[in-house]
C-alpha cells in the first residue's frame, strides 16, 4: 500500500404597584398631615434589585445556549453541503458519447430514488456502455436533510469529474458514486479519506479502551437486519464528557463483507501518523464510513453543552492502495 497524506416564582414579594402605593401614601397622608409618605424599605429595595440581577443572569445564559446551539448547527449545515472528499479515477475516461449519456440518466434516478428510501443501487444502458450507480444518504439523515445533501452531490459530482466514468464524491450526510464496471456487493477499501482532529486526549489508555467498546458495539448493530447498515451510540467518559461514534456500510452490502469493511476502516484508528489517541478521527470509503467525536454529530442531537470546549480543526489525509 502506498500512502500520502495531504495535510490539508420568584418567592420573594414583589414591592407593591405604582397605583396600589400612591393610594396609599395619599390615605396616610389624609390621617396624619405632619407625616411624610412612606418609602420602600432599603432590605426591600435591595432584594428587588437582586431578583432583577438573577432574572437577567438566567435571561442571558439562555442566549447564549442558543448561540451555541445555532454555532454548532452552523457547522454541521456546513459539513453538508461542502464535500468531503472526491475521486475522480483518471484511469476510466469516458470513452463514449453514449456513456456520457448513460451517465447523465443515471444521476436523476440515483437521486430521486435516494429521497424516498434513503438508498439506490442501479444501472442505465447495456453491455460496454452500462453505467452502475449507487447512492445513499446516512441512515440517521432523512427528509429535507437528505434531499439537499443528495441533490447537491449529483449535481457536483459532474463538475468535478467531467470526463471520468469512475467517480465517488463524499458528504457527511450521504454519498454517490458511478462507474462502468459493476461494483455492487464488493468491499472497496482502495481509496480513502482520513480526518483526524489536530488535539491528543489526555488519557489514551482509558479513551481507547472505551472507544474500541462502542466501536464493537455499534458494528454489530450496524449488520443487524433493519438497521441499514448503520450503528451508532455513545459512553460516558467522564460527568462532564461523552464520546460519540457512528458506523455506516452501503447497502448493497451484506453482513459479513459490511463487517470486513468496517474492520479496516476501523484499523486506521491505531495509525500512530494520524488518528491514534486524537479527540476525533474520520475514515471514508467507497463501501463504508466510520466516525468518532467528543462531541455530538448524529442524530437526533444530544445535548449541546459539551460542543462548547470541542475542537473543530482537522488533518486531512488521502491514502490509496494501487
């Protein structure tokens, strides 16, 4: 294998009201004329100013938690819609106008057919000019989400990949690929597309040892029947810390070769040049998907209080085999 990288109630009495109080230092003021109104307390005062202080206390942590939430939505909506990754196999050019045709036939059933299931594997044409394609959005993305995602890859995969009969471009919300030979059902692991966060953990015995747990769990979900292909969960490191991981196969693949596709995705976890003992790592293939964070990435959205201390800044690698 040869590798490069690419660096890349309120229970305190409120003061009476304006009129309530005029009416009544006016009633005093009848009984004893050489008498002054009466005052609020200075203790009464003071405990209306500090309720003020903790209303506008709570006022304000709650905008703030909704200026994180909607940072954070940024970002994943971000994700989205700029692509991960893309490859454009220069050694398939498109040789025939036909295949071009084919190709352009193909991506509208890719998409449509990604939005009412989530999933579509199929071909346009015959014999030299057919053209097999596949697309699918993440098991946990549906609906609007889905449909942007999807529609925005076929559109650019054209832009990137004009004279390619080979192509695959990645989102993190789903992914689509073509190419003239057929390649359902087969494990390709041949080029892929590292993401590790730029920070270490501070305990990489303890991390890795939950880490590699939930990894376990969540691909034996993920070819269980129902499940699309996709696990997903989370542990707690500590009060205050999760990490969160998701695993996801295409689906034209059946448990056993999901299972070896995951385990070499996996695998690039350990590398000691890139994703060992980081906060975060990414590794996309052309058959699988795997993804771990100290911060909330699927859905449905966890709480977003831990997003705040999260490093966002990744490397980015490209490792191919010949």
């Amino acid at each position: 294998m040869e590798d490069w990288h690419k660096v890349k109630k309120c229970c305190l009495s409120h003061p009476p009201s304006f009129s309530t109080t005029t009416q009544q230092s006016q009633l005093i003021w009848r009984r004893n004329p050489g008498r002054q109104k009466t005052k609020p307390s200075q203790k009464t005062e003071e405990n209306r100013r500090k309720h003020q202080a903790r209303k506008q206390k709570k006022e304000l942590m709650g905008f703030l938690s909704h200026v994180l939430l909607l940072l954070l939505l940024c970002t994943i909506h971000a994700e989205s819609e700029d692509p991960s990754g893309v490859f454009c196999n220069t050694n398939t050019n498109i040789s025939s106008n036909q295949i071009s045709s084919n190709i352009n036939r193909l991506l509208p059933q890719l998409v449509q057919g990604t939005i009412q299931n989530g999933y579509i594997a199929t071909s346009v044409g015959k014999a030299e000019n057919q053209v097999y394609g596949l697309a699918q959005c993440r098991a946990d993305v549906v609906g609007n989400d889905c449909k942007t995602c999807i529609e925005g890859a076929a559109m650019e995969i054209r832009k990137r990949c004009p004279n390619q009969a080979d192509a695959r471009i990645w989102y993190d919300y789903c992914f689509l690929r073509y190419d003239i030979k057929d390649f359902f059902g087969i494990v390709d692991t041949g080029f892929g597309i590292l993401y590790a966060n730029v920070e270490n953990v501070t305990d990489p015995d303890t991390f890795n040892k939950e880490l590699g747990s939930l990894i376990d769990r969540i691909s034996s979900k993920a070819t269980e029947a129902g499940n699309k292909g996709n696990g997903r969960g989370k542990t707690k490191l500590t009060p205050f810390l999760t990490l969160y991981a998701l695993v996801q196969c295409t689906r034209d693949l059946s448990p056993l070769p999901c299972s070896q596709c995951l385990a070499i995705a996996v695998g690039n976890f350990n590398s000691p040049n890139f994703c060992s003992n980081k906060k975060g790592c990414r590794v996309l293939y052309s058959s699988c998907y795997v993804r771990y964070e100290l911060y909330p990435f699927y859905f449905p959205l966890d709480s977003q209080a831990e997003a705040a201390n999260a490093s966002l800044a990744y490397y980015v690698s490209v490792v191919t085999k010949p």
